[in-house]
C-alpha cells in the first residue's frame, strides 16, 4: 500500500527493511475512499491525522468568497497532504480528490511513533516536505511570469516527470484526469484561453490529449519552449526516470 511513498523517500536515501516495513504498517492502519470531486478536508477543519495519497490524484485549493478558486499544488499517489497537520490550530486550505482517490489516515500519535523509532524517515520527511516547498514557488514563478504557452506546457511537464518518478507512465504517455477548468484554476488562465492553448500545444506537435490521457511527442522539446528546469523537483538522474518510467 505504501509503494509510492517508500519509492519516493528512497530516493533521498535507501531505507532499511525495517523502515520500509514500518511505512507500510502505518500505511495500513486506517485507509479512507474519497469520490471524485469530493473534499478531503475544508479550510477551516481541526485535521485528526495525516493522510497520504494511496492511489489517485488530489489537490490542494483556496476559494474566494464569490466562488473563484485557485489550484495550489497537485496530489499524486506517495505524496504526503498535511505533513504538518498536527501543529496547525486549522486548515488554511482545502484539500479535494480530482479522480476518486484512497487515502491513508495515520493518527499523530502514530506518526510521531514512526519517526521516533526510525529518526532517519524523519529527515528523509523533511527533504520531502522540501520538494514540495519548491514546487510550490516554481508554481508562483508559473502563474507569475510565464505566457499562456509556457504555463501549460510547464504544468504537463511536471505532471508527466512527477509520474515518471513513480513508474506511472506508458512510454510518453501518462494519465491527466483534469479538466479544463480544473487546468484554468491551476494557471491563471481562463477556460477559453486555456482551450486555445491546448490546441497551440497540439498543433505544434508538442502533447496530445486524448480523453483522461497526456502525451508528450517531444519532451526535451517542450522542456526548453516551456522553461522548464527540472532541478526544483530535486528528483534522480534522469536515466533513473526512463527506467521508472518503462516498468
């Protein structure tokens, strides 16, 4: 159950048997099946626990009064949601499935529990929580900076690497089960300009999406015309990720 997050950790540093065996107990507590769409947590919630994404895709959002949303970071299986739960007085976000996504809920008594019998996964948490940091002002440098074009194509760069890293693609195909709004919440763009780009994107020969599924034809390619350096993801060689990504 706790593959993804063990191939994650792992790649800060080996664990041990132990560890790993220990990530997959905990793992295995509690688990929770979230619908499509459904929230995982609201802004405003006490969070009981720390839930981490067995299978599925989540995000993280922040909701205006008038309905508008912004997208702040995208879940995938392994990735932790609220590593620092158990120090916040509430949530400041909310956290929802974008497909129908199973988690696992490990109490705090639990987690603290882990890292005090392993203290090296707490260090290997820590870079995790790291990785997710830069991502998090990469994404502001997105939403910032870049054109319509640079911004989507940043996006499915990430996504697509992010599942490599998980062996989670199909040679250059991967799963993208976001909608177009869920897209224009993510970039700053509207539904519209967001369509229009898509079709840039794909008249160009860079991706083509065809329902649920992202392909990229050209890759490095699309890395250099969307600015994209994947040095923030802080991730292996990139002979490493071919690999993953042919399992």
């Amino acid at each position: 159950m706790s593959q993804y997050l063990i191939r994650k950790l792992e790649y800060y540093g080996p664990l041990t048997p132990e560890e790993r065996q220990s990530l997959d107990a905990v793992t295995r507590l509690r688990t929770r099946r979230i619908r499509a769409r459904d929230d995982i947590i609201q802004e405003g919630d006490r969070p009981q626990s720390i839930s981490i994404v067995l299978d599925g895709w989540a995000c993280r959002y922040k909701s205006l009064e008038d309905g508008r949303r912004q997208i702040v970071a995208y879940l995938l299986p392994g990735d932790i949601c609220d590593l620092g739960a158990s120090i916040l007085r509430e949530m400041d976000h909310s956290i929802g499935a974008v497909t129908a996504t199973t988690l696992a809920e490990i109490p705090f008594e639990a987690a603290d529990q882990l890292v005090s019998d392993h203290p090296r996964l707490m260090q290997a948490l820590y870079r995790d929580a790291m990785t997710a940091a830069s991502i998090q002002r990469e994404w502001t440098v997105n939403v910032g900076q870049r054109t319509a074009f640079e911004r989507l194509g940043h996006l499915l760069c990430e996504l697509f690497v992010r599942m490599q890293t998980l062996g989670l693609t199909r040679g250059s195909s991967c799963d993208l089960p976001l909608t177009q709004g869920e897209i224009a919440d993510t970039i700053g763009l509207s539904v519209v300009h967001v369509n229009r780009t898509l079709q840039e994107l794909r008249n160009t020969g860079y991706v083509t999406v065809a329902g649920r599924e992202l392909t990229i034809h050209r890759l490095d390619a699309l890395e250099r015309a969307a600015l994209f350096n994947r040095n923030y993801l802080h991730l292996p060689r990139r002979g490493h990720l071919s690999e993953a990504g042919e399992s």
